[in-house]
C-alpha cells in the first residue's frame, strides 16, 4: 500500500492541499506537497509518477499524463434516466424496500451512488487511505450539488477493512438488509483461467491499477462472502458475466446481463433478526 506520495496543487489552492495532506497524513500516508506555476497537460506528462493533485475541482489521483477522481457528478445523466424497473442492481438489491446495505467493496462509488439514489441507505466501505480520501472529497462535493445532495446523504463511509468491518458487525449482532460485493479486479473466467488483459482499459482503471495492487495481485473478494453472510439476509456479488462464482459458492439466484450479472445468496434465517 501506498505510504508516502506526491501532491502537486497551484499556489492559489496551496491551503487546500495542505489541508488534504493533514488528512491523509491522519491516515498514515506522508504528503511532500509541490506548488507548481500551472497544472496542465503538459505538467502531467512531465510528472508520469503516480501522485495527487489538489485543484479547484478537488483532490485527484494522476499519473502518466492522466488525471482521475470519484466523479460523480458525471453519473448524473444515468440517475435520471434509472428506474427500479430499469437497473438490473435495483431488483438484485431489492432497492424498492429502502434497504439497510453495506457496499463493503467500494471503488469509486458509482453504484453506491446509484443504490442510494433509488433509495438504499448505504455504508460504503474503504481501507485505503488514497481512495478513501478522494471518496470523501467527493461525496462532500455531492452534497453541496442540488441533483446529488438526496443520494449523498444516504451514503455513509467507513474508513476500515472491509473483512474486519464485517466482522466487527457480525461481533455486535447489526444486521443488514444487503451487503453488495463488486470485486474490482476479478482475475478468473469461468474455467478458472486468467482472464485476458483487455487492450485498453479504462483511464480510471488504470490509475486505480497502479494504486491498489498487492503483491501483484489484486483482491478478489473471496474471502467477504462468508463474513457477508452473517449479517445480511441478502448477499449481492456483482460478476462479469463469465466469471467463476465467488468463493466458488454457488448463489441461490442470479439476473444476468449482456456484461455482468448479479448473483445473490439469500440468509432466510435472519429475517427475524433485522429490524
């Protein structure tokens, strides 16, 4: 994981970063600000090395020539056209009933967003400091934008592992309608092969390559359905369509897409327990 890091900002927001580095520096990653004249194109491909950037627009993830952060305020033009009809992860997550839910696989957000969107009051759940900070940074921003403010305010985040969070759950007895599993990077396909590098991968994706491998290896979430399934009588894992089950556990349903699918494994026993 990441322990120290560059953040490059313009003398105008220079208080700005300061006050991001005091934050993330809570979080146990050193900060060496760099004030630079002006933070253009051509600065990021002088400046290839993984690092952040603070701006007007707020804090981003940047490296070879490229610059990223959670955007949501991008994913305004898919709130308004989904539906619980419409969204696939609606009637997975059984979203019509307002659940309680845990997204204990955070990423940047966006389907978070979308659940809390059409009505689920979401934990949203990160362990690293980098990727939670820029979460942070942009749910505040969310919530000072008219269209975005309801769905923002439904979200809550948890700075912790997810394996340890669910666990600490399971240790208090809370329980929960769903926990929502999206692993990012899922390495296998159905034959349990490595699954094919595509060709070009997103700019987001790539940036979040570089910032969260581990050991060469990234997380696949295995090991979550089982504390998942202590607490929530739902337990939704969001798949590409071709991928082997998780934790090779077979789900008590499925809705399957042209890309992806939803498996869910239902807890009927708890149903009595959760308010």
């Amino acid at each position: 994981m990441v322990s120290d890091i560059r953040l490059y900002t313009e003398a105008e927001c220079e208080m700005k970063a300061q006050q991001f580095s005091a934050v993330l520096s809570s979080r146990g990653v050193a900060v060496k600000i760099e004030v630079a004249e002006k933070l253009n194109a051509r600065f990021f491909r002088h400046h290839p090395e993984l690092a952040l950037c603070a701006d007007e627009d707020g804090l981003w993830l940047c490296a070879n020539g490229m610059k990223m952060q959670p955007d949501w305020k991008a994913e305004a033009g898919r709130l308004k056209r989904a539906s619980l009809k419409s969204e696939m992860i609606a009637r997975a997550c059984n979203l019509g009933e307002k659940p309680n839910l845990i997204d204990a696989t955070a990423g940047l957000g966006h389907d978070s967003l979308l659940m809390a969107h059409l009505g689920a009051h979401v934990t949203l759940v990160e362990r690293h400091p980098i990727l939670f900070t820029l979460l942070e940074d942009t749910r505040q921003r969310a919530l000072n934008d008219a269209f975005l403010h309801g769905a923002a305010s439904r979200i809550q985040l948890v700075f912790s592992d997810s394996a340890d969070y669910l666990q600490t759950q399971a240790d208090a007895q809370r329980f929960y309608d769903v926990v929502y599993l999206d692993p990012m990077f899922p390495q296998r396909d159905q034959n349990q092969q490595a699954v094919k590098k595509q060709a070009q991968v997103k700019k987001q994706m790539q940036l979040l390559h570089l910032l969260l491998p581990e050991d060469g290896e990234m997380d696949l979430g295995d090991n979550l359905l089982a504390l998942a399934q202590k607490i929530a009588k739902r337990v939704v894992v969001k798949r590409p369509r071709l991928a082997v089950f998780l934790a090779d556990a077979a789900p008590n349903h499925q809705w399957q897409g042209d890309a992806c699918r939803f498996d869910a494994y239902f807890q009927l026993e708890l149903k009595s327990e959760i308010s």
